[in-house]
C-alpha cells in the first residue's frame, strides 16, 4: 500500500488503486499505522553501529504502533465514464477499517 498521510489533526484517509492484490486477498488482514514514517527498510550503514536491530528491520524505522484495524469489503457505487458520453454507475470494489490504538 501507498503511504498514508496523515493530517495535523491526526486524520487521514488513504484511496488507491492497485493491480499487485484484490479486495478479496486482503479482507480480514489487518492494517497498522506506526507513529513514523517507513524508510523501506533502507537503513544507511552509517546509521548504526554495528547493525540495526530486529525492531528496525521488521518495521523500517516506523516507530510504534499507533492505530490497528481488520479489513473488510465494502459496497459502493461510484460514477465511471463508460463507452460514449453517458455516465453510467459502475460498482467498485472497496475495502475500509476502523482502526483503534494498538
């Protein structure tokens, strides 16, 4: 997933699209939000000494956690450009999770 950015009231609202999975892999997983941003895992070897520990290499330097929640399908319609100048509903496949402190 994308990086979520995260409003100075501590909103945030994350909306992509993505062909590497589908609604249906990821409904009931859960999703975290740490309290920093994730570097990838791209640690600089200047960075440490001697090497980073296991916490830095799971979470990529993200922090703790702040938010978790379990992902489930939603129904929506959206408006979509279809063949011609009509605009006709399409469904869409969606996904939200109510996220509660970890």
């Amino acid at each position: 997933m994308p990086v979520l950015l995260v409003n100075a009231d501590g909103t945030a609202e994350a909306r992509f699209v993505t062909d590497r999975f589908s609604v249906d892999q990821i409904v009931g997983r859960a999703v975290i939000i740490h309290a920093k941003p994730d570097n990838y895992a791209n640690i600089p070897t200047d960075r440490y000494d001697p090497d980073p520990d296991a916490i830095t290499l799971a979470t990529g330097d993200a922090g703790a956690r702040q938010a978790c929640g379990l992902i489930r399908a939603i129904e929506r319609t959206v408006p979509g450009q279809l063949a011609g100048a009509s605009l006709r509903a399409r469904a869409a496949a969606a996904a939200e999770a109510d996220l509660v402190p970890c």
